[in-house]
C-alpha cells in the first residue's frame, strides 16, 4: 500500500513539470516586409530577373540559344533559392507565341523558331528547332515559387552576315541603322512609330551623345555615339538591312586602351591609335570597323623650373645626380594628351642613359641628346593595315634634351685577335699594359655589353664570354658556334650566326622570362614569339641564313639583320640582298632589298634603319594616308613591306 502511495505522489510531480517543459517551446515571429503583422513575409521570393535586362538575347533564325540562370529575391533583396522555374514565351501585349521563338518550360533553352513536340520515333523533345522564319521580337518570363521575372525580350531575325560601323541615321526609311532600332539604346522598348516592314522607328532615336567620328580620328577623352548597320546576305543594300530587327549590339574595341565603349555603344577616346571595333549579336562577333584616336602632332621636351627656348632644352647634370624632364604632347586638335607611354632615348646610353619615366642619371662625364618617342606597339599603335591613316601606327618624336655631364672619363681597351688566343686588357689610366689572359679558342668576333661588364666572343668552337670586371673568362657554351653579330642594350640577347649549319640564332645570355618561337627560313616568316616561358641561358630562337650585320633598336625588342651567301671553300660570306627582322612581338620577319646590304645602323631618335649599300637605304613605316576602296566607313587600306620596330 504505501508503495502505491509513494508512486501516486511521484506521478502528481513528474506530469506539470513535464508540461511546464513542453509549454516553453514556441515559433520564432514571422517578420514582414511592411513591419506590420500582416503581409508579405519577409524571405518570400518577390522578384526573378532575368538578365540582359534591358539589351535581351538576339538569335538568328533556327539558332539556339539559352536564357541565363534567373536570380530570385525576396522584398529586401536577399537572395532566395526556387527550386523549380517554368518558362513561357509571350508577344509584347501578353499573348503566348510558340511560332517566332520558343523555349524549354524547365530549362530556358530558346530556339528562334518551334521546338519539336510529341515527334514520335524516339526522339526526344526539344531536341530540333525547327525555322518558321518569322522576324519578331517576342518575351520570355520566368515562373517560380508564386512570382514571375521581368519579360526578356528575345530577337529573332534573318541570319546575320556583316556589321558596318558609320554614322547614325537621318533617314530611318532609306537608310536604318541601329539609331532607328527601338532597341537602339539605355531603355527597353522605346516607345516610337514604327514601319512595319523594318521593324524601325519612323525617325532616328535621339541619343545624348554625339556621332563617333568615321573618316576622321577623335581627340582623346571626347565621346561619340557608335552606329552600324546590320545585313544579312549580300549585297549590303537597303533590301538587305535588318539593323532594326537585331535588337542592341554591344562594342567590343580589340585594343581597349585606344577607346572605351559603354552598353549604349558610345566610345570615349582613351590613348593615342586606332582599333578595330568588333560588334556582337546573335551570340557571335563580327568585325565592324575602325576607331582612330588622335595621335600626338607634337611632343615637347623642357627642363623644369628653367625659362628661355634654348637654357629649356639644355642643362649641365652632375654625374650621379637625376635631372627630370617635362614632356607635353598635344593632337592636332591642340588637346593635351596624358597618360602617353613615352619611350625616352640617349645618343649615349652608356654614359648618360634615360630612363623610362623621363629622367636622366648621368653615370659617366659626357654629353648626349635625350629624345622621347611615341612609338607602337606601346603609343599610338594601329591594325598593320590602318598604319598611317590619321596618323597612327607612326611614331612620334620630340625635339631633343642637350645633357652634359662634367668630368674625366677613364678609358679601358680590350685587344684580341682572330689569330692569338690572347685578350688584353689596357687601362690609359695606368702607364703598363694589363696582364694577357689566355682564351680556350681563337676568337672570330667580339662585342661588349653596354654596361661595359661583359666582353662575347665567337669562335668556330664555342661562345666565350669575358667578365670585364673580374678580367677573367666567367663562361663557356659549346652548344653554339660562329661570329657574334650585336649584344642587345640591355644585355640579355646576342645576335649569333653560325655560317656552318646556316643560321641566325637569339641567345639568351643569362636564365628568365624568354620569347621563343618556331624556326623560319630565308624568304618565310617564322611564327611570333609567345612569352612567359623561364628559360636559361641559350638559344631563344633562329632563322636560316648567314647574317653579315646586326643591330638592336635602343628598346632592345627589335633587331636588323642583313644577311650574306657563304663560301665554304674560302670561309668568305659575301652580302645579298636579303634582310632579316626579329620583334618581340611579331617575331621572324625576312624581306629583300633592291641591291646587297653591307651593313646596318639605327639613329636616334629611332624610328627604323639604315641599310648599307649602292646605294644606302632608310627603312620605316610606310604611311596610309588615304582610303582605298568602297566608301570611308567599310574600306580597307594598303600598306606596303616594311620592316620596322614591332610593327610587322
């Protein structure tokens, strides 16, 4: 009895106090997104969009495309996940359509046309996008947990052969362009009066910006407004215009620092050159035209903090001190141009070399000309075949900087010969000769880097390189044999030719970041060096033939060959007229001269070479001045072989 009493009062405790535990649980309050207590709760998806927004997708006709991944969100704008979207294809009052574009219900693949449905022998639907060849415009929207997404408008026209870039339209009847599309700019549909035959509104949309200059170049930081008119098959007629059925075109400058193109397809002129615009629709590109911005007609040298045409273009600097040096370049327009990437050049490298930000640090006494230069690929480059129209693809050069750096130079001598196996070296500082140091090889060549460290001769058996500091032979590569022709300014190249196995070699002369390419021949083009590949030192790349001359430009990046025919009976090479050009950005370049070549040299200012020969010959860009062909906005221009820096 008393264990039925305890177990009573055991049963009375436990039940509230469980109760009690059960009751403290509750849902957390549902928070809604107009602070009331009522509404739409807050984490609900409210907005899908689907993106381009406001641009939409243009398709050809029977070509396939895809809607992007819509993004829900809900009334605060967070991100919310829908688990399954339907799609739907609408015309603009509403109204579904299925026969101008279609799409997947539950994946937004699109076809401009029908897709396949219950077609019957296994075959799978929307699988086939089947043409009906009707040019509209119609909207997809996407469905999903209770909301629906923004209509994107979806362009389905002919298939689209060419793109030409040229001036808005003034006449949307008898010449559209893409200002007469209501597509044409920032807003979705623009209300206008159509033609129904075009799709094009009666009278060009207005657009804030002015035209983008076609047959001339534009000075920098100015805007225009890009226009192009769009065909499908050929001729480029007016029967053949479907500019304002595409939808929006979007601009794409292939050199982006010649100009900038927003959505809306206005450009603003950046640095100095011309591009070719490249106008996409229908999920592919094509080349549309050309954009120029003006080149420099002038740049101007001074010397800071000094007044007076002639004390502005000449200073005395003390060796080891840096003198800076002003630079003001203007367009044809008079607009000052900023931003240019100046290549700044010495008459005297070794002893007074100019830096790239436009400084000068004599190292030794002497005296040089500072120059500075807008020179392509790095200021004003230009298509191979626009260079010299407007001005770009040439380079640009300043009036000069007379430096004098005061002081005694001392003079160091190094003596070898073709049939001594000694190098000596002189100091005329010192009243003896210095102590002969016995080379591995009689040398056949020798060349000295600017700097004045490092002494290269070739041989019939080796390169040997001399350290002119230590007096001593620092390196020996057997891979390698014949004269050295140049050593680059820099240091880091050699001009090799080996008259044996008929070649011209680049040596790296210490281990990096190289340019390497493909070997070419005499009379072909070898590929273009491609960088970024760590390399040691050795040979970079080669091209057949005997080379006689070389120089480098002061940049380093380019070198000149001239190239000779080699007896093997006489160990004589003799010139040809054969010439031979290494970039680094184009790489192997050969081309031939009217006569033989017996050598080469490069001025400064540097804006090409200087051939010898019966006569001598001076070689640079050959300038387009003119345009050839069709009309100014769709024309092509003709340039002739040179060989210059880079621009190859």
């Amino acid at each position: 009895m008393r264990r039925f009493v305890t177990l009573a009062v055991l049963l009375l405790f436990t039940i509230p106090f469980g109760v009690s535990i059960s009751g403290c649980s509750k849902k957390s309050a549902t928070i809604f997104c107009n602070g009331g207590d009522n509404g739409i709760p807050v984490g609900q998806v409210t907005t899908i969009t689907l993106s381009p927004q406001i641009f939409g997708i243009s398709l050809n006709f029977a070509q396939i495309g895809q809607v992007s991944t819509p993004v829900a969100t809900d009334c605060k704008g967070t991100t919310e996940s829908v688990s399954k979207y339907t799609y739907g294809t609408f015309l603009a009052n509403g109204t579904p359509d299925m026969t101008i574009a279609d799409v997947e219900p539950t994946t937004g693949k699109l076809c401009a046309g029908t897709w396949n449905r219950n077609t019957g022998g296994g075959i799978p639907d929307f699988t086939t996008c089947n043409p009906t060849n009707k040019s509209g415009t119609v909207f997809v929207i996407a469905s999903g947990s209770g909301a629906s997404s923004n209509p994107l408008p979806i362009f389905v026209h002919p298939v689209v052969t060419s793109v030409v870039l040229g001036p808005l339209s003034t006449d949307c009847v008898n010449d559209p362009a893409t200002n007469c599309s209501p597509a044409a700019f920032t807003t979705q549909t623009t209300t206008c009066p159509t033609n129904p035959a075009t799709g094009c509104c009666t009278t060009p949309v207005t657009s804030a910006a002015a035209t983008a200059p076609t047959n001339s170049c534009a000075s920098q930081a100015t805007t225009g407004q890009l226009a192009a008119r769009v065909y499908q098959g050929t001729p480029a007629t007016l029967a053949n215009n479907i500019s304002c059925r595409v939808g929006h075109l979007s601009y794409v400058a292939q050199t982006p620092s010649v100009v900038t193109i927003d959505q809306n397809g206005v450009a603003t002129a950046q640095q100095p050159g011309s591009t070719v615009i490249t106008a996409n629709i229908s999920n592919a590109g094509s080349s549309a035209g050309f954009f120029s911005t003006c080149p420099p007609t002038k740049i101007a040298l001074s010397i800071p903090g000094i007044t007076g045409s002639s004390s502005a273009t000449s200073i005395v600097v003390n060796p080891n001190n840096t003198q800076p040096i002003t630079s003001v370049a203007t367009d044809q327009n008079g607009t000052v141009l900023t931003g240019l990437t100046l290549e700044f050049e010495s008459t005297t490298p070794t002893t007074i070399p100019a830096a790239a930000g436009g400084t000068v640090t004599p190292i030794f006494p002497g005296a040089a000309a500072i120059t500075a230069v807008c020179q392509p690929p790095s200021c004003n480059p230009s298509p191979f075949n626009q260079i010299g129209l407007f001005g770009n693809g040439k380079a640009v050069t300043s009036n000069p900087i007379t430096v004098t750096a005061p002081g005694s130079n001392s003079t160091n001598l190094f003596i070898a010969s073709t049939n001594s196996l000694y190098l000596v070296p002189v100091d005329f500082t010192q009243p003896q000769i210095g102590a002969p140091v016995r080379l591995p090889y009689q040398p056949n060549s020798m060349v000295i880097s600017n700097d004045g460290s490092t002494i290269y001769m070739g041989s019939s058996f080796e390169l040997m390189t001399f350290s002119a500091v230590s007096n001593s032979l620092s390196t020996q590569d057997t891979t390698v044999t014949g004269p050295v022709l140049a050593v680059s300014p820099d240091g880091t190249t050699l001009v090799i030719t080996d008259p044996i196995r008929q070649f011209v070699y680049l040596y790296n002369t210490t281990s990096g970041t190289s340019t390497t390419g493909t070997t070419g021949t005499t009379g072909t083009t070898g590929t273009t060096g491609t960088t970024g590949t760590t390399a040691t030192a050795g040979i970079q790349t080669q091209f057949g033939g005997v080379g006689t001359h070389a120089v480098f430009s002061p940049d380093s990046q380019t070198v000149y060959i001239t190239l000779g025919d080699y007896n093997p009976a006489t160990g004589v090479t003799t010139p040809n007229n054969q010439l031979l050009v290494h970039s680094q950005f184009t790489g192997w370049y050969s081309t031939t001269s009217s006569q033989a070549t017996t050598d080469v040299a490069l001025g400064v200012p540097y804006v090409g070479a200087f051939f010898g020969g019966n006569p001598a010959t001076a070689r640079s860009y050959c300038p387009v001045t003119t345009i050839s062909g069709g009309t100014s906005t769709t024309s092509s221009t003709t340039t002739h072989l040179y060989p210059t820096r880079r621009l190859l």
